[in-house]
C-alpha cells in the first residue's frame, strides 16, 4: 500500500520509468541511548526550563545498532549481525553519485533494481530464525529492556507486509505486540517502580534500570507497533476484516493510554520532549501515528499538540527537529544538524541514533505532514554523499567525520524509496543484513515502482 503524498513533477515523470526497471530487475553504556563512540555530552533529563521530575534512566546516548548492541556487556545474548549478504547480491559495489544532480535534485536515470521479489526471498532465507532465536523469545519476556531489539522484528514485517500484501508478516509482527501486552503489569504491581499508578508497563531487567519503568525502551518500540496499526487502518482487507479489526481495536486503546497517555500524565517535559533530537523523534512518531487513527477529536488535538511541538516548537527547549537543520558545512545540498537542542556544533548528530530520526522523517513525509521532498532531497545527499562517500567507508557523524559502522537499517536506508541510485547502492550494502534490511528494502523497491521517487 502506498500511503497519499506530496510529489513534484519530476517524481511522477521518472515513475513510468521506474516501474520497467522493477519490472525488469530483479542500550549501551551505563544509561539507556549513550553510544561509547559518541562525544561526551550532558544528556541529563533535567531540561532547561523542566517543571517535571527528572527521567529515571538519565537518557544518555544509546547505540541503536545490533553491532553496537552485541557488543554491550549488559546485553551478553544479543546475536551479532552478520556482515556479509546471503545471496543474490552482486560482487562489486557501486560508488556514489558525484553530483547533486544525480541524487534526486534534477531527474534521475531508470536503472535496473533488485525485485520485491528478490529482497523476499533474502528475508525469508531469515524470517524464522531470527523469529525463534531473537524476536519471539524477546516478545513473551517481562522485561522492557528487550523490547529495544523486538523493535527491528516488528518493523521488518511490517514493511515486508506493505512490500508484498502478504498476511504472514502481519501476522508475526501482531503475534509480538500481542505478546507484549499480554504480559504488561499494572504499574503499582511491579516491585521497584519509580511511579506505583494504574497504568500498564513492563519493568527493565537491564542492571543499571532495575525495576524501572523505562520511557525510551517502550517509545524506541511502539513508534513500529503504530505504525503496525496505522497499516492496518489504512488498507481496507485488513481494517475490514474482524479478525485483524478486533486486535486493531484492542491494541489501539491499550497504545492510547498505556503509551502515550501514561507517559505524558507522568511528565511530558520529562518523558515526552526529550532531552535529543532522536528521543524526541520517536514521540513525534507515535503522536503522528495515533493522530491518524483517533476517532477522538479532543486526542486528536492532543497529538497533534506533541507532533508540532517537536517539530516546530518544544515547549522545554529552544529548539526543535525543524530548528535544528542546517546547511551541511561539508556539502550545501544537505543537511547538518546535533542531538543536542540548540546545539550548532559540529560534529554533529551521530549516525547511529540519526537512523531513528530519520525512522520517524520518512514516514511522515509519506504521510504528507510537515516534512517536504526538499527535506527528503537533501536527507538524501546527507546519506549519499556525506555519511555513505564511497562503497566501503561510513562515517560517524552527518558531518561525514569519523568512522562508523554502516549501520544504516533503522532510518536512513528507508532514503532508497525516493532515489532509485541510493536503492542500487543498498543491494549491495554488506553491513546489517537482517528481515529489518530486507523488508525495508524491498518496500522501497514497491515505493519506487509506484512512483515515490524525488
């Protein structure tokens, strides 16, 4: 399903073009989101301005990507990802564009992508390992922590379902939110709650937040579980049908006020206008989602309150997402922005945690709200040309310093579904090959064979 958007006129021009070529393609250091490589900055919940009780979790910088994960001593289990395709992948891979010209400012050149079809067969070779290794185990645990994770499984599906249709995949990422609030505890149950109310949530059984009720571990997954919903909203087979309707209903209230009501009842300065850009962004995803879903006019208002608000106007800080973009000091058709509001400094947001703006940009530029294709043109050169400069070397900052890992699966992949050369480049991207990779892949291989190119 393709979801209604603003496109320009050379988006629907290339779109014809596009199609034949388908057709024809085949957390984490001692606080929760403090990446080690990441400069050291004052992540402190207190913000400027707070009225609020400060966060329980001190929300730092986490690593956001499985490599990084893997590597955490307080995440020993986690499985690595591996490193190298698993099949159907060229050998060579292809340098970047040069120009801005080639990376969706003026009209692109129709090349040859990789099939729905093809990025399928690479997810399924997946699809059930990683299910009873990883995702399903972390779905029945009590324990929000491995929700973090979950968060990757619930994704892939859902883009591989918007990608083929195909119920299956909607099917498993329900049977891991379902799982989830099934085993939700009433707040005042759980031992070493920080809040001791009515609401339902999980405690963390990661060693630094014992006990806790932690809001980044449930945003950093429910932006996905919306976004779940949301499809289920929007395309009819699903929404009509009683049996994907009544899970829709259910889930959809629990969300409503176990997410985002608990959460900003408890101190939205706090828990809901982080205290960095891509905390933050997870909120204005949820609040996006849910905005297009409520039936309730007061809610609805509601949400749409926090989604401008990060966007435009945070009530704690002097900033904002919107704010925080500037000119890229490396390249003037991108972007540059830092994680901490305000903040102009380069080097600049980490692209590890950029990947989680870049999760919630997409989508709601896909949903034509508040973000344009001129961000999405410039985003793209960000990740073409300043983060990505060549096949084999990944910066770590969007100020293209630094070494980083390439871990592009939570966000900045989703780019390839508006410039078909970025596509290209993901088809032979060796780095996080996984069912989040390859569903995201092969829905923005459907997305630019319906026209969503830039």
């Amino acid at each position: 399903m393709l979801e209604p958007r603003r496109r320009n006129t050379s988006g629907r021009a290339l779109s014809s073009l596009l199609s034949l070529s388908l057709l024809v393609g085949g957390a984490c250091g001692p606080n929760p989101e403090q990446d080690s490589s990441s400069a050291v900055v004052d992540n402190g919940d207190t913000t400027p301005g707070s009225t609020e009780v400060a966060s329980p979790e001190w929300d730092t910088l986490a690593p956001s990507s499985p490599e990084e994960i893997a590597a955490a001593p307080s995440e020993p289990e986690t499985e690595a990802v591996p490193s190298t395709p698993e099949a159907d992948v060229p050998a060579a891979a292809e340098a970047p564009a040069t120009t801005e010209e080639s990376l969706g400012t003026t009209a692109q050149a129709a090349v040859s992508l990789r099939t729905v079809a093809g990025w399928e067969t690479l997810f399924l070779n997946r699809w059930n390992s990683e299910h009873t290794s990883s995702f399903l185990p972390k779905s029945t645990s009590l324990d929000s922590w491995k929700f973090y994770d979950l968060s990757y499984g619930i994704d892939g599906n859902t883009a591989m379902y918007r990608a083929t249709g195909k119920t299956q995949y909607m099917d498993r990422a329900l049977l891991y939110v379902n799982n989830m609030v099934k085993n939700a505890k009433v707040s005042s149950s759980l031992p070493r709650s920080q809040f001791k109310d009515s609401y339902l949530g999980w405690a963390s059984a990661r060693s630094d937040t014992l006990g806790q009720e932690v809001p980044l571990f449930e945003s950093y997954c429910w932006r996905y579980v919306t976004r779940m919903l949301r499809t289920i909203r929007e395309t009819p087979a699903l929404y009509n049908n009683s049996t994907y309707k009544t899970q829709y209903d259910k889930l959809l209230a629990f969300t409503e006020r176990n997410m985002f009501e608990k959460w900003l009842k408890r101190g939205a300065n706090s828990y809901i206008y982080r205290v960095n850009t891509h905390m933050a962004s997870h909120w204005a995803y949820i609040a996006m989602d849910l905005s297009k879903m409520t039936t309730d006019a007061t809610k609805k208002a509601q949400y749409l309150t926090v989604f401008n608000n990060i966007n435009r106007d945070m009530p704690n800080n002097t900033s904002s997402l919107r704010g925080q973009l500037q000119t890229s000091p490396v390249n003037a058709s991108a972007y540059f922005w830092a994680a901490e509001w305000g903040s102009k400094r380069r080097p600049g947001q980490d692209v590890a945690h950029g990947n989680g703006v870049m999760a919630y940009l997409v989508e709601a530029h896909d949903a034509g709200m508040e973000w344009t294709d001129a961000d999405m043109r410039k985003f793209v050169v960000t990740l073409n040309n300043v983060i990505w400069p060549s096949a084999k070397r990944y910066s770590n900052y969007v100020d293209g310093s630094g070494t980083g890992t390439g871990w592009f699966n939570d966000g900045l992949m989703k780019l390839g579904r508006y410039n078909a050369d970025l596509q290209k480049r993901l088809e032979t991207h060796s780095v996080g090959q996984n069912t989040q990779f390859y569903g995201n892949a092969a829905l923005n291989a459907k997305l630019l064979g319906a026209g969503s190119a830039l």
